[in-house]
C-alpha cells in the first residue's frame, strides 16, 4: 500500500462514515459506530497498524494521514450526537408542554375571611374611627379578673349564670371579654375607649345556637359625663355600619353584676323592618347585646375614681352577630370547620344560607 492509496482508502472511509452517521437517529447507535470505526479494532486502528509496512521515510506522513483523518471522523461524530441530543431535548419538551387548552381546567376553591372574622373587622373599624383602643386579653383567665373584679364574688349566685370551664391551675377559660374592661382601666386608666374581641368558652350542651367557644366583643368607654345617651348612640352607630340599614334600638332592663342600670339592647328587625317577621318572632325586635353604666366597684377595681368618671359598657356576641347578618341558622355551620361557611359572603345575594353557599361556585375577592 503506497500513501496514494491510503489518502484515498480513507476519503471512502470518511463518505461511507458520512452516509452512516446520516441514517442514525439514537444515541447509542451513533456510539456504537463510532467505537467500530474510530477504536483499535476499526478500520483506523488497522491502517495505525499497517505504519510499519511504510519506509521509515514515509511512516511520518503516514502517520499525520491516518491521526488527521482520525481527528475529523471523531469531529464528524461529536457534531452528529450535539444534533442527536438537541432532537431528543426538543421532543422532551414538547412532551412536556403537551397540553390541551380545550380541556377544562381544575377548579380553584377560593375562600374568604370566615365570617364571624369579617364581623369582627366592621365592628373593629366603626370604632377605631371613633378613637377606640384594640385590646386582646388572655383567654385563661384568674378567677379574680374573670369574676371578683367583675363584681362578682366567689359565693355570688351570678356565677352560676356562666357554666365555667375551671383549669386545673385554678384558673379559668374566660366565659366573657369582660375581664379585659378590668385589664384596660388598670393599664391605660382614664378616660378610656377600648374594643375587646376575642374567643370564650362556656361549658354548653352544643345545639343549633350554643356552642363552647364563641366570640363575644367588649366595648367600654370612659370618661367625665359620660350617660346612657352616649351608650344609645354608640349601638345605634354600630348596627347601621355593620347591617347597613337604618335600625331603631330600644333598651329593656337586663341584670349584670358589673353594670348598673344594665340592659338588654334590642334592635329593630333586619330582616322585616320591625313589622314582624319568623325570625323576630312577630314582635318587630331582636335582641342583639346586653349592655350597661359601668359599676362603680368595677371602675374601682380598675383603679379610677367613680366619683370623677362614669363609662358605659358592652358585650356584643360575634357569633350571634355573624348568624343573623348572614342568615346562618345553626351555629354549629359556623364553628365546626364547615368549608361551606367560607364562601365569599360578597357572592351571595341577601343574607348567606348555608344552603345557598353550596351551590356558588368559584368566588371573587372578599
Ligand atoms: N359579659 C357579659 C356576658 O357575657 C355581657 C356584658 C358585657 C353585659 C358588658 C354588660 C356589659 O354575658
């Protein structure tokens, strides 16, 4: 074999590696093709072989011949697998973006604040506009905040009014916001307006409109002259800003420890106007919190002068409050982690029946 001979043995070598490459399509096979025909045992590795058969003038162009030729069939098969791989990328993420935009797609439940929070927000903001403090108060309570200094004494027959879960440290679930009225008067003193919310727990027999957790929130402002005027009005401001109508209030007389006079404030129905209705039992009124002028013991216990200050005092029931202004009939839809009761109220038309949320479907911001 002359060197005439070898460039042209290895010009078909590199056309007929050329048509291979061509044909192939995976991965390995291109591998495989390579190693037979670039490796020790291909058709390269003979011709390295056959430099002997040379004149040792020539084995150095030989040589340079064969690692040239070596060198571009190893180039023609690193672009061949870059183009093979790119291929296979391309169909791995077309597989992936492989979707039909027909299709229906998976629906998003969208809740909302839970209702008694929503409530508790509107009442939050009728009074922070009215200069109120927010307060928050533990929800395990002393016995002394919770009742003495509430004006109701170990053996007074007023504890029996509030079924108590007692702790085993003495102490107890709060039955009421009332202990924060005590809590606020010995931190801020007077004059005062300070807003309660938060949790309570009675030891009940759960049914459709009793439950051992609730939400109450306590009102108390304090000041020089402060009268039942001021507390009418006050109720009356609340209720128009939270059921967005204009509603009368009347009071009846209503028996709390810490309050004196105190009442049960009714407001005119919602629902009919006050000309009677299912729900107001026919009489036109709803009673809606209980209220009262704070006791002069009780301004005493949280260190201020009942001889320079009187105050009003109220405990509005969340609860009851998120359940008539949505139309919730069962407190139990409220409370026991119904995901029903969490549809955006906004959705709704008229007050929120648990029945009706069933059937909204999606949701909008709330
Ligand atoms: N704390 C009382 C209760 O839960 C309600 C109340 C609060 C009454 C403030 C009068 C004044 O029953």
């Amino acid at each position: 074999m002359n060197l005439e001979q070898l460039k042209k043995e290895l010009a078909e070598l590199s056309d007929e590696t050329k048509k291979a490459i061509a044909e192939i399509k995976s991965v390995d096979a291109l591998r495989s093709l390579e190693t037979k025909t670039v490796g020790k045992a291909g058709p390269i590795g003979s011709l390295l072989g056959k430099i002997r058969e040379f004149s040792p003038e020539e084995r150095g162009a030989v040589g340079q011949t064969v690692n040239l030729a070596k060198k571009e069939l190893v180039a023609m098969f690193a672009a061949a697998m870059a183009g093979i791989k790119s291929v296979a990328a391309d169909a791995e993420a077309s597989k992936a973006s492989d979707y039909d935009p027909t299709l229906p797609g998976t629906a998003v439940r969208i809740g909302c604040a839970h209702p008694v929070t929503q409530v508790q927000w509107q009442v939050e903001e009728v009074f922070q506009r009215l200069g109120f403090l927010i307060e928050t108060g533990p929800e395990m309570e002393t016995e002394y905040y919770n009742f003495e200094a509430l004006n109701i004494p170990a053996l007074h027959p007023a504890r029996d009014m509030q079924d108590t879960f007692w702790l085993e440290n003495n102490m107890v679930l709060r039955t009421h916001t009332s202990p924060v009225q005590v809590h606020a008067m010995q931190r801020h003193g007077a004059p005062l307006r300070v807003l309660a919310p938060g949790r309570c727990f009675r030891y009940e027999t759960i049914d459709a409109s009793h439950e051992n957790t609730f939400h109450q929130v306590e009102g108390l402002m304090i000041d020089k002259h402060i009268s039942i005027a001021n507390l009418i009005a006050m109720m009356k401001l609340l209720l128009q800003e939270v059921f967005h109508r204009d509603l009368k209030v009347r009071l009846r007389p209503g028996y709390f420890p810490f309050v004196e006079p105190g009442f049960e404030l009714d407001m005119s129905c919602a629902i009919c106007g006050g000309s009677g209705c299912a729900t107001c039992k026919q009489s036109g009124w709803i009673e809606i919190l209980p209220c009262g002028m704070v006791h002069p013991s009780v301004l005493r216990y949280g260190g201020i002068d009942p001889e320079k200050y009187t105050g009003f005092a109220f405990g509005l029931g969340l609860t009851r409050l998120a359940m008539m202004k949505y139309g919730v009939k069962d407190i139990r839809g409220l409370n026991g982690g119904d995901m029903r009761s969490l549809v955006p109220a906004s959705r709704l038309a008229g007050p929120v029946i648990l029945e009706k949320a069933e059937a909204v479907k999606g949701g909008s911001s709330c």
